[in-house]
C-alpha cells in the first residue's frame, strides 16, 4: 500500500557519481559499521505510526526519553516564526520527552556556512556539555541539513562519541538548480513549463538578484549552487579523509518528491522549473523529467558513501516541517516522521526492534 509516500528507486546523476568518486579517492583508515536503523524497517514505523505511536517496550520508551532532540531550522526561518518542527515538538512532548530535552536551532539565513559554523557547533554541542552525557538526536531541514553534515564531517568524533542519530531532511545537499537559476547559472526555464509560471520564474529571479542581499539569497543561498556545493564538500572531505566512515552510520536522509502540480503555491513555479533541469526518469508521457521537492531535486537530497537513505515520501519541501499556511498539507505525515524517529531511536543499543511483540 502506498499511504501517500513514495519509495522511490532513483539513479543517474552526474553529481551523485563525481561525489561518490571523490569519496572514493579517500579511502579511509576507520572501518564502517553497519546503519543503527535500516530503510525497510524505518518505513514498516512509519506505516505503523500512522494514526499513532508504535507500542514499545518499557525501558526502550524511557532510553528514547532520556535523548536530546536538536532540531535545525533551514532557510529564511526567520520569515517563518511560527509552525516550523511546532508538530514534531508537540509530538515528542505527547511521548514523554521533557522540555529541556528539546532544542531548537535557528542558522542564520544571511551568513555563510563558514559564518555559521560556529554557532552550529555551540548549539548542537551544547546540550550533551550541559547534560549528564545523554546522547543527542539531531533533525535538521533544507539549507541547515548541509550546515549540519559539515559539523558531523568536521568533528566526528564528538559525533561518534555523544550523537545517536542525525536526520536530514530534505537536504540541499548536492546544490539545487535553483540556486543555479538565482545566480544566472543554471539551465534555462523549458517551454514545457506552463507561460504563467514561466512569467513567475522570471520575476522571482530579477527579484532575487536585484534585492538578494536583504534575505541572505546572495550569501547563504547562493552557496547552494552546484558548482559551491561540490568545492564545498570537496575541502572537507580532503581535510577530513576519515570522518565520513566514522559518521555514516550516524547519517539518515528523508527525501521529498511532490507533483509540480500540488505542491505549495509559494514553490509551484519552481517545482516547474526543476522537472525539466534534468533528466532523472521518464513520466507517463515518456518525457525525461527531474522529480524533486519544489527547491530540491529528489536525488540531490542524499550523499553517496555517506549515510543511508530511509525513504521518499510524497511531500513538498515544506510538508515534512513546516505546519499552514507555509505546507498546505495536514500534520499527518509530520507526525508520522516523528513517531518514527523517536521509535528507531528507541531500538536497544544492540539494534534489537524495541517494539513490543504483535502492537498495532
């Protein structure tokens, strides 16, 4: 069944195999170890987690409880002060987690990643500094899942030593082609996109470039173009050649692809334009389109070598964090992801189901 999220199977990419490449080139000294959760059993939670919270065992609950749950806002969060992670916190309160052990993130939009490392680095080492060493759980969104993937890159020991799980949600991590667009560099708009999202894709990028620097566009989110996210990851991973092996797996990815035609009308215009920057799989038309978010191309939304990625669901780039009127969708899936993750963290440290016999 297929409750409105899609397991999707994608390949190609040419970013994809020069990221995979470069990571070949450092092999590293520091053996892997198997994921703490597997994508088969994540999304079997999540189909359990629809209308409420798998059972689980007693002590698995408490260990869950006992965690610290950081959670990364992307970008421009600052023009959204309300309903971003608002469900996921009430959700993991409902659970049983206290208040001191959840944490909110907020990277400034205007600065660079380098700029907001700093900060990221204070925020998400600050809960286990001020706690009695209890494990850290981090969620982060968009342009933030970047700024947290170069933190776990740049010290994975402390990731290794302190972090039970990272969540990337719906990640920029391979650039986005709308950065591209934004900066006068990416593919032009394709006819098939319909005229009148064609007018706003124009506009929107004489906008940004005209006025970019009062949002953050010509900082932070010009560094999300293709050419600045491989340079970017390329630095790190010469300067750290064994921090991916010590961090993958800590490292799982929640990917996103929606219809152009039913995502958020803040983001149609731009869901439109994707489809057609690349060509990832055929559509029932046999055109070759790009599946994507609506600011992230689905594909691009992982790191090869790093990590494992848990499942594609069918939601926009604001439908898995953001409550109305940014996502236009119910809480349902939101609360759905939560539920999950506060399960697969509650596994026994041995990677046992901690899920009681025969629930739900």
């Amino acid at each position: 069944m297929n409750f409105d999220m899609l397991f999707l199977r994608l390949g190609g990419g040419c970013m994809i195999l020069i990221i995979g490449w470069l990571l070949s080139l450092f092999t590293p000294s520091f053996a892997r170890s198997a994921p703490l959760i597997e994508p088969k059993q994540f999304q079997e939670w999540l189909l359990q987690s629809q209308h409420s919270p798998p059972i689980l065992a007693p002590d698995a609950r408490l260990r869950a409880r006992r965690y610290h749950y950081t959670f990364v806002k992307g970008f421009l969060n600052e023009t959204m002060p309300t309903g971003y992670f608002w469900d996921h916190i009430a959700e993991l309160q409902s659970l049983g987690v206290t208040h001191d052990h959840i944490h909110v993130v907020s990277p400034c939009s205007g600065k660079s990643f380098d700029e907001n490392q700093l900060t990221v680095k204070q925020e998400l080492t600050q809960p286990v500094l001020d706690s009695d060493d209890e494990p850290e759980v981090i969620v982060a969104h968009s342009r933030a899942a970047r700024d947290v993937l170069a933190f776990a890159l740049l010290n994975p020991t402390f990731v290794r030593e302190h972090v039970k799980a990272i969540f990337l949600i719906q990640g920029a991590l391979l650039g986005s082609s709308v950065a591209d667009y934004i900066k006068g560099e990416g593919p032009p708009i394709d006819r098939r996109v319909p005229s009148a999202y064609r007018i706003e894709l124009e506009w929107i990028g004489k906008t940004a470039r005209t006025f970019g620097g009062m949002f953050g566009i010509d900082t932070g989110f010009a560094e999300l173009t293709h050419l600045d996210s491989a340079e970017f990851l390329d630095s790190i991973f010469a300067s750290h050649p064994d921090a991916a092996a010590m961090i993958s797996d800590k490292i799982f990815y929640i990917q996103g692809s929606k219809n152009p035609a039913h995502v958020s009308p803040l983001i149609r215009a731009t869901a439109h334009y994707l489809q057609y920057s690349c060509k990832i799989e055929l559509n029932e038309r046999g055109e070759s389109i790009c599946p994507n978010d609506g600011l992230v191309a689905t594909h691009e939304q992982w790191l090869p070598g790093i990590g494992t990625s848990l499942a594609v669901f069918n939601a926009d780039h604001t439908d898995l964090t953001n409550s109305w009127p940014i996502s236009s969708e119910g809480n349902r899936k939101r609360l759905m992801l939560t539920r999950a993750i506060f399960t697969s963290v509650a596994q026994s440290e041995s990677g046992c189901e901690a899920i009681v016999a025969g629930a739900n």
